[in-house]
C-alpha cells in the first residue's frame, strides 16, 4: 500500500480511526473524514504528516463528490462512516429509519458513487464498504442498523461482480463486535429517545463474545483486502458463527431467541 491514496469516511473514532492509522502504518497517503471535523483532525495529526483531515457529512452527496474530486486518484475508498439504531421496532420514529438509511446506504452509495468511475477509467482501485455481522445474519433489537448492512452487503458483493472486469475490486467488512464507542451509543443525540434501548455492549458481548480490540481488526483487514477477499468476516469467531447460520438458520435463531428474551427481561415495566 505504500504510496496509494486512502480515504477513509467517519475515520475521526473506532474502526475509521484504526483503519486510518494502520493505512498509513503501511506507507498510504490517507485522507480522513468525519461529520466531526475535530475528531478527523486529531486522527490525521496522530498520522502526521501523510494524512489530511476534512469535516465531511457523508449524507451530502454533492459534498462527498467534491471532497474526492479535490483528492483526485483515489486507490481505497473506505466507506466506513456509520451509526446505530436500536431499540424494538413498535417504540421507534420515521425519524429514526430516515437518518440511518441517510447514513449507512446513502452515506457508502454517495462514496461509490464519486470515486467508482474514476476507478473504471483507470483499470484499478478497491472499494471497501464497512457492513457488519449484522449484515449476514438476524440482529434483533438492532433491526434498522441490520437492515441497513445488509443494504451495504448486498450492494458490495454486486458491485464487485460487476466491477471485476474494469480491474476494480470490492469488499464488504463485516466485523461481529469491535471495542469501539458506537457499542456504547443509544443513537443520535438529536433524536428522540425510544422508550427503551437495550444495553448493546452486554447483548453483543452475549451474543458474539468479549468485543475485539480494534487495532487487531483494522490490520486484519488490511491483511485481507490486499488479499482482495470480498467479504471479510473478522474476527475467526465471527466466520464460525455466520457458516452455523448459513448451514443451520433454524438453530442459531433458536439461540438468538434466548438472548433476545433474556434482553427483554431488563426492559422497564
């Protein structure tokens, strides 16, 4: 990757941050964005001098299209920035599925779309689009945010068939959960609270194990999409848990279904 030309969105914390600095461990030239202007600006200065920082709101179409254009030669695309939803579904806003498809679909369709031609007419260039665990199998409590990757699963794994004879790769990063600040969030501040929002870092951390470090899943990644893999799974337990629900859908919701009563057992009365 030395010498290649990184842009990472949301890369101001977790997963942007970490895949921002192991970029740039690898010798690329990494542009970092985030809606945070200032949390992009502290990751580029922990770079150093091979890194830019720009406050970007992956929403504005025009915007991300003028920032990439600015860059020019684009050799990674990560489209990472993200948010969670949750709560159950009968206590949630249209505001609410309004601002994660705005994010987490429009957000990865608007950096597809202004760095995938120029990647075409050159015959090479890698997008990697952030998805999650949630995006292969059920994620109940979480519906909007598993709605919403399996958006970006399936926009990925399409597009890298279609993009392979223009020499242009496509991968889909689905971490199961990662020790970063969104296991913590209850959503956006300005929006209105659900009247209930499951402690998301126990029912992971039930469902899928201790969260992992994010420096490992960074450099697994980056390990893997210089391998060009086009869904990366990480971590190992992770890849085990998505094949038990591809061979056996029945058994693994069965166990969800455990989880999900014991998380409703702590729902207020």
């Amino acid at each position: 990757m030395r010498g290649a030309v990184a842009i990472v969105t949301g890369g101001g914390s977790g997963i942007g941050r970490a895949l921002s600095l192991a970029l740039a461990k690898r010798g690329a030239i990494v542009h970092v964005t985030d809606v945070n202007g200032a949390s992009a600006e502290r990751t580029a200065q922990d770079i150093g001098g091979a890194a830019t920082h720009a406050a970007l709101d992956v929403r504005d179409g025009t915007a991300v299209q003028q920032f990439c254009d600015r860059v020019g030669r684009v050799d990674y695309m990560f489209n990472n920035a993200g948010i969670g939803v949750g709560g159950e579904v009968q206590d949630l806003q249209l505001s609410h599925w309004d601002r994660i498809i705005d994010v987490n679909i429009r957000g990865v369709v608007h950096g597809v779309q202004a760095v995938y031609p120029g990647m075409v007419a050159r015959g090479s260039g890698h997008i990697v689009n952030t998805a999650s665990m949630a995006g292969l199998a059920p994620a109940p409590l979480l519906t909007p945010y598993a709605m919403t990757k399996h958006a970006v699963v399936g926009l990925s794994v399409s597009l890298r068939a279609e993009a392979a004879a223009y020499g242009v790769r496509v991968s889909a990063l689905c971490p199961s959960a990662i020790e970063t600040p969104i296991l913590d969030s209850t959503g956006p501040a300005d929006l209105p609270k659900p009247k209930w929002v499951p402690d998301t870092r126990k029912f992971l951390t039930r469902a899928s194990g201790t969260p992992y470090p994010v420096e490992k899943l960074a450099e697994e990644t980056l390990d893997a999409v210089e391998d060009d893999v086009g869904v990366i799974v990480i971590p190992a337990r992770a890849r085990i848990a998505w094949r038990a629900y591809r061979w056996a859908p029945s058994l693994f919701e069965s166990m969800g279904a455990g989880l999900l009563r014991d998380a409703r057992a702590t729902k207020p009365k």
